[in-house]
C-alpha cells in the first residue's frame, strides 16, 4: 500500500514528461547519464521509466540521490515545502533501495552505479563493493531522517516569529493612521487603545520568543547553516520610525523595531504625567469653582483669591494639546473671575466723590475693554471647541459638566453672562460721562458786580426768557485752572448778546461782551462752542444774523487768558458752526459746520470742517459727506473719525479720514428702534461713545476701526452688542 501510495504522489507532483510510449532502455537511453554531467537531464526519462519499472533497484537509488540533491541544495525556509517534498521522497526511495539492492546486485549489475565510484575497468565497467552502495542509501536515509525531524520545528518557529511581528508591525502602523501624535495618544488613551498597545506589545514580545525557539531547534540541527542574528532600532519620531511596510527575516542581521520600548515609554508618560495631569485638572476645577462661589456673596475688601490657577498648570495642559478646551475653559474663568472682581469693585465710583472723574473713568473703561477682550476670547474658544476633539478629557466633562454636550452647552452660555457685564459697565461710563456734561449747569452760579447768571443747556429755546441775566451755555478750563464760559443776554430790544469771561471759582475774573460786525442793537448773536487753545488761550465760535435781513456772519475768536481777543476769523460759510475742537498732534484747530445758518431745509449729509491757526487768519476750508446730521468727531492713531445719524433716526454712519479729510473707510448700523445723541466723548482709540441723555435709550461705543463695541438698542441684524 505504501508502495502505491508513494508511485500515485510521484506521478502528481513530479513534471508531466512522457517517454513510456518511446519503451526506454535502462541499460542504452539512461545509464550513460551518469557517467557524465548530465544527471539533471536523465531525471525525466529516469523517473518515466520508473513508474513502469518502479522495481528496478538501480532507478530507486537514482533518483534517490536526485532528490536528496535537491532538498539539500534548497534554501531551508523560502523553500521549505519543496525541501521537505524531496526530503520525503528520498528517505523513502532510500528506504526502498535497502531492501532492493544487495552484495549480489551489485556485483551483478555494477555497470548501474557508475556514480558510486571513481575505479573502472578497462572495458569501462565501474569497480564497486556492494559496501560502497550500502553505505549511500544506509547515510542517505539518516540524513533524510534527521531533515524531516528538525525542519519543521525550525521552520515552524521562524515563520510565527514573522507572522507576530508583521502583527505587531501591522497594529503599530493602525495606531499611527488614527492618531496624528503622541499627545493624541496621551489625551485619548482608555480600554479600547490600551488593548491595541497590548497587542502590539504582544506581538513583539512573541516575536523575540519565537526567534529564541527557532534558533534553540537550529541549534540541533548541524546542518542547518543560517546564522541569523537580531538588531533593534529605537522608536524615536512618531509617524515616521517604525512604520514597516516589509522586513527581509532572509538576512544574516534581521532589522526590528523596538515596538516593546515604544509602548512601555508611551505607557509610562500615561501612567506618570497623564494621570497627575488628569489629577490637577479636577483640583483647578475645584478652585475655580470654589472662587466662584465666594465672588457671588462678594463684599469690597474681601479676600477671595481671584487667581487660583498657577500659570504652569495651564502650560502644562497645553503642552499635550495646543488648542486644549480645558486649558480655554480654566484661562476664560481665571479670566472671568478677575473681571467679576474689577466689575464688583466699581460700586464704589458710584458715591466717591475724592476719586476724580478721570480715574473713575479709566477704571471703568478698563473693565468695559476688558470684557470686551474676553469675549472674544470666549467666541474663539466656541470656534476651536469645533475644531477639537473633545473625547480628550471626556471623563472631566462628564463630571463637571454632565457630559461633552453640557461642557458646550457651558460656553455657549456664556456669552450672555459677558453681555450682561458690558451692558452695566456701559451704564456706568454713561452716567459718569453724562453726569460730567451735565455738571456745569448744576454747579453754583458765579457772580459778577450786579449781573446775574444762570446755567442753560445750548439746546433750550430763548423763548420768554428775563432780560436781566446772563445765560451761561459753554464752559471749559485751561491748563491754568482758569475756567472760561460763554453765552448770552438780551438786550433791550430782545436780541440775543453772546458775551464770554472767566473765573476762578466762584469768583468772575472778566466779564466781556463779544463786539459786533454790525451797527448796535442789529446783530443776533450766538457762541454755538468754546475750546481751549494752546493749553491757555480761549477759542469759540460765534455765529451773528442781521435782525433786519437774511445776512449773518460766521467768526472764529481767540481770546486771551485776560480776555483780550487776539484774533477774530470771519470763515466764509454759509453752514450752522457746530463744533471747536484742537487738531491731534498739531497745533491747528478744527471748527465744523453743518446745515443752513438760517435753518434747516432739508436733512444734512455734508460737513464743512475748517482747519485754522488760532494766530493766524488764513484757514483751509473742505466740504466733505458724512452721510447724515452730525453727531460727534473723534480723533485716534487710525485717522479722524465722524459720525451722523439718518433723518428716521434709526441710523448711524461713521466714516474714517485721514487728516486732510480724505474718506479711508465708512460704516453704516441700522437699529430697530429710534434715538437721539446728544453727547459724544472719547475715552481712548477703542472707546468712542456716542449718547443720549440720562435714562434716555440710546448710548453707542465704537472704536477706531468702526466696529460697534456695544449697543444699548438693538441692531436691526442682529442683537444688541
């Protein structure tokens, strides 16, 4: 049976080559073979007479040297399969040939085995002992024997050891396509990814087990000749080392990656920085909220520790996650928490009468900015919580915030909080600016010989009003402390008489009326604005119509600190004289006007600015387009800036000039509700407010890019700022 067995796995395996049909002769077609070099030509013809003659002693040991040539020539582990076949089928020829060939065949049939020696006759017939032969077939079948028995453990070993690294090669090169860093790794880092480091880890570790096993089975086989050795190469750029498309485990020194390094060095950071990490965010979270709590019951002079966060704590957030939303969730409270402090601290400008307006309103500036600042902040915290991947610290935010959803939910809601701090601290600013407005005319009334005096807001009418008092409409001081106001009586025709002075006090240093173009009695006259110029020097405009005719005249004064008028500009305009203001950074000053001098027609949308020299009478004169009624001019590092409003009220242009007035830039809001300003003033280049009066609705702040920092009405687009 094993005989059929092993012809029938001949016939499959060895090449389809028939020479049956040609009746081939051992002695004339295939002996002469092997006496030359030509064996591996006879091994067709050899192996198609065997299948018919599978008997013949000579043809089994033939072609089992044959294949023992060829299981001993090939490469133990590319070629393993084809090795072991031929080792197979030469132990078992071998075996075969024991019981076939004898003492009496060989001397009989030694012209057969003329490759078992190198003696022949003179007839050319080989000279062999049957011990010659014996001692091939008896070594032959041992070798073959040792083969089968040792190859497979070698080479069972070798190629686990391939499969666990490719294994842990493979999921090492996963982890990398899911994760674009190590600080990835760091932040994400749970059950899931910890098993697939395992695996890794794993893997390699079996790698180096079974290179052990197969070089211990190599060891017991002498003949095994590949001495392979293992070199490592450390893991040292993530998404570059490591990444091994295929290694070549045929060469003397195999090349591996340490991937058992990488993963303890990964875990160790975990298990050392990522937890105390993971440890000091809940404790920061803790403070924080602690210094909450306390700021809510918050009394002035009261110790709360506003800044409970070290700074290297939020460093060391971001230094595993640049745009980390826990580090911008403790920077905004810290943030916050200082704004609280400052806002609550503001009450006491309320009533303290020894902090000078200044102070109290560059304090409260400071906070209105200041919120502004965190808001932005906060809008680009909401922008990159988009952009993050906030399965990092997810543990946290379930805890805090009941989830990544709560956390955003957290943000998002903030937004109203900062509003509500920059709508109280607008308030503030306005009541303080508007109470600074407003002062003069509640302040006590000067004296002078027997003239009297009362304050009088420039927009009130002259109806009805006593011929015996000096109306005071304007007021400013110098940089002497001498304060210079203006205004005007009636005289005893009823016409309006604009006079100027000066007093230290309460005490009238000067009183003096303003001289006329015109014959006595027949001017109408007005000082619409007074300025200060040079820092000592008393500028305002005056505007005066011929009570019996449609003419009037526009003049800019300049008076002394005694009340000597040094200069007197007729400007050559027909517009209303609005506004006196110093030129920034120069020594010129700026006169505006707008509308017709005898009344408005029609909704303004030009304005005409003078620049002049209060020593001088030259001027330079420009008509420019503000698009509307003008409602204030400020002056910052990016230009000159002027503001109207539309005739529905509804409506604010700001437009930005460079200082020869030529327009940069113009921006339009348009509101849901009507208004009218009143007031405007600058606290710096971010803060320009525009203003209606005490608890009227309408107070607006923009800075000097024309972007509306806070709106008290709502924007027809979208909320109030």
């Amino acid at each position: 049976m094993k005989k059929l067995l092993f012809i029938i796995s001949l016939f499959i395996l060895l090449p389809k080559v028939n020479y049956a049909q040609l009746e081939l002769d051992y002695d004339d077609d295939i002996n002469p073979y092997f006496l030359g070099d030509s064996i591996d030509l006879v091994f067709p013809l050899l192996f198609d007479f065997f299948k018919s003659n599978n008997e013949h002693p000579a043809t089994n040991i033939q072609l089992a040297l044959i294949f023992q040539e060829r299981y001993k020539n090939a490469h133990p582990i590319s070629d393993y399969e084809s090795a072991i076949a031929n080792a197979e089928r030469a132990k078992l020829l071998f075996g075969r040939s024991r019981d076939l060939i004898d003492d009496r065949e060989v001397r009989r049939n030694e012209w057969y085995y003329p490759n078992f020696t190198n003696e022949f006759k003179r007839n050319g017939k080989p000279v062999l002992e049957f011990e010659a032969v014996q001692s091939v077939f008896e070594q032959g079948y041992k070798e073959a024997d040792s083969f089968l028995v040792h190859m497979p453990p070698i080479y069972d070993n070798f190629m686990k050891m391939v499969e666990q690294y490719d294994l842990a090669a493979k999921n090492f090169v996963r982890i990398n396509g899911d994760y674009n860093s190590l600080k990835d790794i760091y932040l994400l880092f749970d059950e899931d990814l910890k098993a697939r480091f395992d695996l890794v880890k794993n893997s390699y570790d079996s790698t180096l087990y079974y290179f052990k096993a197969y070089k211990d089975a190599a060891s017991k086989y002498p003949p095994f000749e590949l001495d392979q050795q293992l070199s490592f190469n450390q893991i040292k750029t993530y998404r570059l080392d490591g990444l091994v498309i295929q290694t070549d485990f045929l060469v003397n020194n195999i090349k591996l990656w340490d991937y058992t390094s990488w993963v303890n060095e990964v875990k160790n950071v975990i298990d050392t920085e990522i937890d105390q990490l993971r440890k000091d965010i809940t404790q920061i979270e803790d403070k924080l909220d602690d210094s909450f709590d306390q700021m809510e019951n918050w009394q002035p002079n009261d110790s709360i520790d506003i800044d409970p966060i070290e700074r290297k704590s939020i460093y060391r957030i971001r230094k595993y996650d640049l745009n980390s939303p826990v580090a911008n969730l403790f920077q905004y409270k810290d943030d916050k928490l200082d704004l609280i402090n400052e806002q609550k601290s503001l009450a006491v400008y309320d009533t303290a009468e020894e902090i000078s307006l200044q102070v109290k309103l560059y304090t409260i500036n400071r906070v209105f900015q200041q919120t502004i600042q965190l808001e932005n902040a906060l809008e680009s915290y909401n922008e990159q919580i988009a952009l993050s991947d906030l399965n990092k610290n997810k543990d946290f935010y379930q805890q805090y915030y009941g989830g990544v959803e709560g956390f955003k939910e957290y943000f998002k809601s903030e937004s109203g909080e900062l509003l509500k701090i920059r709508g109280e601290t607008a308030n503030r600013l306005k009541t303080q600016i508007v109470e600074q407005f407003e002062k003069p005319f509640a302040q006590e009334i000067p004296t002078f010989r027997r003239l009297k005096f009362e304050w009088q807001n420039p927009e009130n009418e002259y109806d009805s009003l006593p011929k015996n008092i000096a109306y005071i409409n304007h007021s400013v001081t110098n940089v002497n402390e001498l304060e210079y106001f203006g205004g005007y009586y009636f005289n005893q025709d009823s016409v309006p008489q604009a006079f100027y002075a000066a007093r230290n006090d309460t005490k009238v240093r000067w009183y003096n009326a303003v001289p006329s173009l015109y014959q006595s009695n027949k001017a109408w006259q007005q000082i619409n604005d007074i300025s200060v110029a040079g820092g000592g020097d008393l500028n305002f405009l005056l505007y005066e119509s011929h009570v019996d005719s449609l003419d009037f005249i526009n003049h800019i004064v300049v008076a002394d600190e005694n009340g000597k008028i040094k200069n007197d500009i007729e400007i050559d305009t027909q517009e209303k004289p609005l506004e006196l203001t110093a030129l920034r950074n120069s020594n010129l000053q700026l006169a505006l006007y707008q509308g017709d001098g005898l009344g408005d027609a029609i909704w303004p949308n030009f304005l005409t600015v003078v620049k002049f020299n209060p020593d001088s009478t030259d001027y330079v004169i420009k008509e420019i387009d503000i698009n509307g009624k003008y409602e204030g001019i400020f002056q910052t590092e990016e230009g000159i800036i002027l503001v109207s409003s539309s005739e529905d009220k509804m409506n604010i242009h700001a437009t930005l000039f460079d200082v020869d007035f030529n327009s940069l830039k113009k921006q339009s809001y348009s509101f849901k509700e009507d208004f009218e300003i009143h007031y405007h003033y600058q606290l710096s280049d971010e803060s320009l407010h525009l203003m209606s009066r005490q608890g009227e609705k309408g107070h607006f702040v923009l800075n000097d890019i024309l972007e509306l920092r806070y709106s008290d009405v709502e924007l027809e687009s979208t909320d109030g700022i």
